[in-house]
C-alpha cells in the first residue's frame, strides 16, 4: 500500500522543512556565539540527513541576506546578527 500525496502539499512540506532547518541554523549559531561554514554544514546534515550540502549553502546565503547572521572575514565565521551591528 502507498500513499499518494498531492503535489502542493509536498512542496507545503519541503518548505516546512526548510524553515525548520532555517531555525535549527539559528539556534546552532545562537548556542555557540560564532561557528565555522564546515562546522554548520556537518552539524545540519547530522540533524537532518536527507538534506544536500547545497541546500544548507543556500539556507546560509538567505539567513546573511536576511541579516539574521553576519559574517566574519576572513575566517568566514558566522554569528548572529545583534541589534548593534
């Protein structure tokens, strides 16, 4: 038996769980002040192994844009964005 799910809901769920890795970036960084990409990446496909490498890439590229997370050259060291920078 298989169950056949409507494609909007599918792409409902695939963004539910780009949210959820979104948050789980947020509160990794959150809990260590600053991280390396590397570090961010490894520690995201432990927790969520179906997701590719390029994926976590974009999640990151989007966080920045949102300036949720700044970086730090040259080390390429994430942190949160806080309310002074």
């Amino acid at each position: 038996m298989s169950v056949v799910v409507p494609t909007e809901t599918q792409e409902k769920q695939n963004e539910l769980d780009l949210d959820e890795i979104k948050n789980f970036v947020l509160n990794l960084i959150r809990k260590q002040s600053f991280m390396e990409r590397n570090s961010i990446i490894e520690n995201t496909l432990n927790q969520f192994v179906k997701i590719e490498r390029s994926k976590i890439d974009i999640i990151i590229a989007e966080l920045e844009r949102a300036n949720k997370i700044k970086i730090i050259a040259p080390w390429r060291i994430w942190k949160l964005k806080s309310r002074t920078d």
